[in-house]
C-alpha cells in the first residue's frame, strides 16, 4: 500500500507547476544570472569604435593615440578604437550627438601637472571603452613625469612591482591546494543553502498535502483502507524523493556554474554527505510538519507555527559568517551537533573542510536518534488528530496522546 | 459475517459507545440509526478499525477487524470530499489501487464505473470542475469500485436527486444480491424503511431498538387508526380508545389504546363508518418515541 502512496504523492506534485518552477526554473534563472553577464562581456566586438580627441598639450595626444592602438586590438588585428583628432571640441560635440563617434577625450595642457582629462559620452554607461581609454592615457602621463624627472620607466616598473601573497589550503591528506577567499566563503554558503531551499520546500509540500487531505474530506477515505501510519510514512517518502529530485537539479546547476568558473569543488565525499544529511534533515523536519498538518484545518491556521520552525532552520544561515570564519570555534563544534541544525552546519563545515571524520558520524547517529524520537511522537499526534475537526488542539492534549 | 460484541469507546470523560452489540448477515441491508451524537460515527470508524474500541471485540468471518485487510472494507464517511485538483480517472484509479487492486486492473474498472454513471466523459478533467452532484457519485464508485465484502455508507443519499438516487440503490441491492453485507447509517427513516431488512437505534452510545424491521413494528405496541366517516362525533369518550386524537369534521385519526373490535363497535353505533384503516407505526414513529422514551427514563 505505501508503494501506491510514495508513488502517488511524488507524481502529483512533480507534475505541478510550483515543483517545475522551483526544481527547475529558479536554478536555471540562477545559472543564466551567473553566465550571461560574463558571456555578453567577454565577446569582443568585431567593429572598431571611432572616438574623438581635442588635444591642448604638447603631443600628449599623439602618444595616447600610440599606446591605444598598441594595447586594444580587434580579433581581426584591426585597432580596436580610431580616432578622429580636431583642434576644436565644437565638430566633435555635433558628431557625438549624430551619433557617429562613440565619446571624444579632452587632453588639456595642464594634465601633467593636474591629472586631470575630460571624456564626453552619450551614455556613462560603456565601462569597457571607459576603462580602456582611461588605461591608455594613465600609461601616457606616467611616462611622461618619469621622463621629467630622467627616471627610467622599466626601473620604476621594477621598483614599484607589488608583493602577492598566494594561499594555499592543506587538506587532511598532506595535498595543497591553492585556495581562493571567494570560493572559499561561497561553496559552503551555496551548499548550505540548496539545502536549506530542498528540505524547506519538501517539508512544506508535505504540510500543505496532509492539510489538502483534511481539509477536502479525502482522510477518512483514504483510512478505511490504510492505516494511519502507512499514509504519514508513504507522503514522507514520496516527498522525500521529491525534495531528492530538487536538490539533484540544484547540485547539477551548482556543478555547472562551478565548472564554468573553473572551480573543482564537488568532491564525491561532500556528495555523500549533501545526501545523507538531506535524507536526515528531511525526515527529521518532515515528521514535525506532518504532525503539524495534522492539527490544523487549513493552511493559514498552520502558518504560524510552521513559519517558527522554519525559523530554526534560518539561524544557521543568519550565522553562517561566523561559522564559515570561525569552522572550528567551540561554538561551531556544539551547535553542529543540536540536531534540528546539523545538517545545515554539517554542509557548511564541510564545505570548509573543516570537519573531522568522526564529528560527521556521530552527528549522523544523533540525527538518527533524534529522528527516531520525533517521528514516534509526530506518528502519535498524527494518529490522534489527523481526524479532529474544528476544535483547537491544546499542548496538554498533545503531551498525552504523546505519553499514552 | 460481522459480529460486533460489547464495544465501548469513551473519550476522556464522554462515553461515546457504551457495549453496543449486533450481527450484519451476507446480505443484509443493516440500518443503522440514531440521532445526532449517538455514537454512530464512532462505531462505524471502530468498524473501519480506524479507532480502536477500548473494550468488546469486532469480528469479520470469526477474524479480528484489526487483522482483516482493510480491502475488504468499502467505506462512504458522511464528512467526505475529494482531491479537488487532481483529474478524476487518477484520483479514482489511486483509491483502487490503495485497495490492492493492480494498476490495469484499476483501469479498467474505472472506466466501467464511470460509464455506469454517464461521468466518462470527465475522466481526464480535474475533480473541482464536476458538479456537486457528480462528486457524490465518484465518491460512491470509490467506496464500491474494488467490491468489497463490508460496505459502510454514511449518509449516502444526501444531495442526490431522485434519479441518481434510484440508481444508488440499484447498486446497494446489487451489492447485496452479491452477498456483501451492507451497513446504512442514515437520519432519512423513509430511506430506511423501503432499503434496509434489518435496523438498530441507538441513543447515548447504547442500542434502544434492533432486529428485524418488520418484528420490530409489530412488537412497538402504536397502531394507528384512521376512519371516514359521516354524522355527528361527540370527543368526550373518545380517550378510552384512542390517545393522540385529531377529530376533524368527518375524519378521526389516533392511536389505539383499546381493541380495534371495541373502538369498531363504539363508532360503528354513532356514525356511519366510511373507511377503516389500522397501519402499523412508521420507523420515524418508533425513532422519536424511542429516544424521547429513553430520555426521559436516563432522566428519571
């Protein structure tokens, strides 16, 4: 009977659209976030951009325009910027706002002394042809002061070169790997949160079917052909291999995105541990929301409390600075064993790779453990009050049927 | 088949059945009754082993209920609905294969039903677009689709019309021609009185009247009388045969609390009797007097 129940409740609801668009459409929304910017940015244009230049100085501006086709160059080898020299900003102005330049630059004759050069635009917003041009006329100036003062570019190049400090991560094994702070800071945070999204939507989904299941009549239906037990396990399965389903798209989009920027970072070590502590995570919050379906009449009923559960998977998320800084604090090393948060700081600190074996493994027992207390009770109370109506289900009540 | 022995449930401090016992033969139509929080709902769901009785035992074929498959029930709870967004062959397909029936199986007698009740049309549409109507009768294929052994119909006929409702006991006397055994829990004594062979009142969780329905009118002392008549009536000597007297101008209706053969010769000598007629009480009758009588006796 289960079978029929696992299978029915895992088929409605990845058929629906609130599944479709959360499993699949908000990762991909996400991935093409991620992309998009940097593939748009990286193409080079193929047409040269023609820009202005009024230059007031002594020369400056025949050295800019030197350095500019020196240093940006086309696909084709064409320079990538051509530039329309005037002794008089007015033509300019006229083909800017005609639209047949790009921008044109003002060299005044006090640059060297000021630092100070004018570019005009239409848009201010053309940060590549900002950068490049405000690159090539830096590296135009600068050489112009050290000539003044008879100072050797290539010495000064030399002199002034800055000092890197590059880390690297050593693992458990003795390997080093270079380490990056972005990386570093981001793949537990994902992690944690896909987590978080997998388990939070399943055990919602699972509240908002058992409520759908009292609040149309259908319970009693169902009950005259299984037992009450059956029907709470059968959802929590078949859900639970829904919320699978999404955080096995979430992992594939995270492995693209990682893969895309160059980060090996899914171990299949940190897989397992992603499963095993979704698997507990889920059943150990979808046997509270079951509960909690079972005493409320309709959905709105049930909002508060499900939203002060939800709460507490929230606080590992609000402190996940702290833990990702500080992965082996006291602090972090207690609270990774509080079972409603172990998974989420389980993920986080492996993540880091700051977890030893054997925390992992008695954190899993004691997630066994507790799931094996909160299902007893959530079994109880779902049992009792699964076909109550209309009347308010008192704490006192509930601590008796769990002591009957 | 179903034999229920002294079962009692209570909740906290309400007792809502207190030893109630009776037998459901294959074939019986089984009406059970009683007015609203007597403890029917109850003991139907102790029948369904949905609760569990704290004392007396439930047996079906000599097997405890809580050991017989639950595919052997079909049960139509009077609080009852349906998924509303689901479409109504894999709603209708799910129950029966909840109820052991193989997915081709389910299949099949799915669309049978459906065609049964000119509803094959709505197989691919959602539930919520049937009319209220509709939904009834899907829930009464659920309760029927897997042929089940003990049907347990709560309330079956509320908001059906006429029609529908002749062929809902079509297939209630189907079912029992086949020999499932079939309990009818319903306020509706009409309904009673022309399906069910057999009945149980109960009031405050305990069985006030039960047995054959016919055995039981004959045993319940009321017959009534009505009498045409033409002339003159005087009332005043009317109460050492009748009580409940409605005397209209050439009409007299009472309950007999004489022989028929003494109230006879005494009108017969007054008027000129037009028509002559003794019924036996309806269960409605029998059902009010009861409970009022039971009533009153829990006050004494």
């Amino acid at each position: 009977m289960i079978a029929q129940i696992i299978k029915w409740e895992f088929i409605q609801r990845v058929k629906s659209k609130l599944f479709l668009f959360t499993a699949i459409v908000i990762p991909l929304f996400i991935l093409a976030a991620m992309i998009l910017p940097s593939l748009l940015l990286s193409s080079e244009s193929t047409k040269s951009t023609l820009i202005g230049l009024v230059d007031q100085s002594s020369g400056i501006g025949n050295d800019f325009v030197a350095q500019l086709t020196q240093d940006y160059r086309l696909k084709s080898g064409e320079p990538e910027f051509s530039v329309q020299i005037e002794e008089d900003p007015e033509p300019l102005k006229q083909a800017l706002l005609n639209k047949d330049i790009d921008a044109y630059v003002v060299i005044p004759d006090s640059i060297l002394d000021t630092g100070l050069a004018s570019l005009y635009v239409r848009s201010a917003s053309n940060f590549k042809t900002t950068d490049a041009l405000r690159r090539s006329l830096n590296k135009v100036v600068l050489n112009r002061r050290l000539q003044k003062y008879h100072l050797d570019p290539e010495v000064v190049k030399e002199v002034t070169s800055r000092v890197q400090l590059r880390s690297y991560q050593l693992s458990g094994e003795g390997e080093a790997n270079e380490s990056n702070e972005m990386v570093d800071f981001f793949i537990p945070f994902i992690s944690m949160m896909i987590l978080y999204m997998t388990i939070l939507f399943s055990s919602q989904i699972l509240l908002r079917s058992v409520i759908e299941e009292r609040s149309s009549r259908m319970i009693e239906i169902l009950l005259s052909s299984v037992t009450p037990s059956q029907l709470m396990n059968g959802k929590i399965l078949g859900l639970g291999l829904l919320g699978l389903t999404q955080l096995f798209f979430y992992l594939g989009v995270g492995y693209v995105v990682a893969l895309y920027n160059g980060i090996e970072s899914i171990r299949p070590q940190f897989l397992l541990t992603m499963f095993l502590f979704f698997v507990s995570g889920f059943l150990f919050y979808a046997a509270i929301f079951a509960a909690l379906g079972s005493i409320f009449d309709s959905e709105q009923e049930a909002q508060q409390i499900s939203g002060m559960v939800s709460l507490v998977m929230v606080v590992p998320i609000v402190l996940s600075t702290y833990f990702i800084t500080n992965p082996t604090a006291i602090a972090t090393r207690i609270l990774t064993f509080l079972p409603p948060i172990t998974p989420f700081l389980i993920v986080l600190r492996s993540g880091t790779s700051s977890i030893d074996l054997w925390e992992q493994i008695v954190a899993f027992v004691l997630m066994l453990l507790s799931i094996w207390g909160v299902m007893k009770i959530s079994g109880k109370v779902f049992q009792t009050s699964i076909l109550m109506y209309g009347k308010r289900v008192t704490l006192p009540e509930i601590l008796r049927w769990i002591r009957a | 088949m179903l034999n229920v022995d002294s079962i009692r449930k209570q909740f906290q401090a309400t007792v809502a059945v207190d030893g109630i016992s009776f037998q459901v033969e294959p074939g019986d139509i089984y009406g059970f009754l009683g007015p609203n929080g007597a403890g029917k709902t109850t003991t139907i769901r102790m029948l369904m082993s949905i609760l569990k009785p704290d004392s007396g035992s439930i047996h079906l074929d000599g097997k405890d209920i809580a050991r017989v498959s639950r595919n052997q029930f079909g049960y139509l709870p009077e609080e009852r609905g349906l998924y509303q967004k689901v479409k109504l062959g894999d709603a209708l397909k799910y129950l029966a294969q909840l109820k052991g029936l193989s997915p081709a199986e389910s299949g099949r007698v799915v669309q049978q039903w459906l065609e049964r009740f000119e509803l094959a049309d709505y197989m691919q549409k959602n539930i919520r677009e049937l009319s209220k109507g509709n939904q009834q009768k899907v829930q009464f294929i659920a309760t029927l689709i897997h042929s089940p052994r003990l049907i347990i119909l709560d309330e079956p006929f509320t908001g059906l019309d006429p029609i529908n409702q002749i062929l809902m006991k079509d297939i209630i006397k189907e079912a029992s021609d086949r020999g499932a055994a079939i309990l009818f829990s319903t306020h509706q004594m009409e309904q009673v009185e022309r399906l069910c062979n057999r009945i149980c009142l109960i009031n405050k969780g305990k069985i006030i009247v039960e047995g054959d329905i016919n055995e039981i009118k004959a045993r319940h002392g009321r017959r009534n009388v009505d009498i045409l008549f033409e002339g003159e009536l005087d009332e005043s000597e009317l109460d050492t045969y009748l009580e409940d007297i409605h005397l209209e101008k050439k009409r007299l209706r009472g309950s007999l609390i004489s022989s028929s053969k003494a109230l006879l010769r005494w009108i017969s000598d007054r008027v000129d009797i037009q028509s002559y007629s003794i019924t036996p009480p309806s269960l409605e009758e029998i059902f009010i007097a009861e409970v009022q009588a039971s009533r009153e006796g829990g006050e004494a």
